[in-house]
C-alpha cells in the first residue's frame, strides 16, 4: 500500500468531529476497526443534509476503499465490519434501530441529541417510507392532537368540551381519533358527539379500518341534529 502522499493543495473541505470524541470517546477505544467506522460514521454523518441522518450497512459495503482498510481479504472485510459496528454499538458511540421495510433494515444513528431524539421517535412508530432508495426511511409528520382536530373540523371549544376532548385522547389512539374526524367531515356531521359516537363504538365493538367507511345513513342522521 503506497504511502500518504499529504493533503493536496488549495482549498480542502473539513469535516467536524465534536469536543467530547478527543476528551471522553477516544481514550475508550481500543479496537482499530471500531475506531475506523466511528470516525467513518461522523464522516458521512456531517456530510449528509436533512433533518434525519442516518447510515444503513451498505453505505458501508458499497465503499470499497474503506473496506480496504478493514480486511485486506475483502472476503473478510464484511465480517469485520460487522464486528467493528458492534463494538461501537456498545460503546454507544452509535445507535441502532431497526424497521420493517421490505424485511429488517437497521438504521445507524450517531449518539447526538438529533439522533438520540430520532431513534426514540422511530422506536415510537412515527416514521414512515420515504421512497428514496438511498434514505429509506423519514420521520413521520406529528399526530395532530384533538384539540386541533377539533378546532380544524368542528369550531371554538368550550371549557366544558375541553375535559370530554382530554378524556378521549387520553382513551383512544391516535389513529382512531384521526379517522373519526375523518368520518365525520366526509359525512358532513361536524359534531364532537358524532364522534365520541364513532369512537365508543370502536372501543366496544373493535376497530377495523374495512368497516370505518360503513357507518350508515341511520348513524348519520341520528347524530347530525345534536349539539357539539
């Protein structure tokens, strides 16, 4: 393997690595493989845009050279890069969390703020497919909460609403709640009671999205004259 030549001359770009890798995270390495995929890691981290960031394993296997510098065999490149993940994993220099997409996919986080708060978010079910074969996987929009719901689709609430709207998201997921306003617009029934309706007959019944479209023109009219 040829020596380093040294940086080129001009302008180079730089990448950043935080204060605490030098202070805290270097000294604890002690495994040239896991040091190579956690500055690795923070390379292609830095470089990417977007408001999640994340590296799955084949951004690893598709870099020949830095596979180079894992394994001269690249028989064993893969092996050891497995290993080295791992290592880094419990360092907890990285994060991994996995999705089902097409089978398992994990995705590689570093230990940020930004990735901590996406990793949690993912493991909370709200991401969803991006379609981009590179980035997989995007953060979900937030759930929209009742009060907006209702304020969105009915009108004003009341102080007195204001319990009874608390008591159901409290008692419903979100998704019912979503669909039942839903409903609701499409049935032109702006009516909180509506609503309530749909979802306690959800609640007893069980809920299946099949049926959510099914609710008759009795239920309608029987819900349409009351008051929100």
């Amino acid at each position: 393997m040829p020596d380093f030549a040294g940086f080129p001359d001009g302008k180079t770009a730089f990448a950043r690595i935080p204060e605490p890798f030098f202070g805290e995270l270097l000294p604890q390495i002690d495994h040239l493989g896991e040091l190579k995929v956690t500055l690795y890691a923070l390379w292609r981290l830095e470089r990417m845009g977007g408001e999640i960031r994340y590296l799955l394993e084949r951004d690893f296997l598709e870099d020949e050279t830095f596979l180079r510098g894992l394994a001269e065999n690249p028989d064993d490149a893969e092996s050891a890069l497995k290993e080295a993940l791992e290592l880094a994993l419990r360092r907890g220099s990285l994060l991994r969390v996995t999705v089902k997409l097409d089978g398992e996919l994990s995705l590689y986080f570093f230990n940020t703020p930004r990735g901590r708060a996406a990793v949690a978010a993912i493991r909370n079910g709200e991401w969803q497919p991006s379609g981009a074969p590179r980035i997989p996987v995007e953060l979900a929009p937030p759930r929209p909460s009742i009060f907006r719901l209702y304020e969105q689709n009915i009108g004003v609430i009341s102080p007195l609403l204001a319990e009874s709207l608390q008591d159901a998201e409290d008692t419903y997921p979100p998704e019912w709640i979503e669909e039942a306003f839903r409903i609701a617009v499409e049935k032109n029934v702006r009516n909180w009671r509506y609503v309530e309706a749909i979802l306690r007959r959800w609640h007893e019944r069980g809920y299946d999205g099949r049926e959510n479209r099914r609710d008759t023109e009795k239920d309608r009219r029987k819900y349409a004259d009351w008051e929100a």
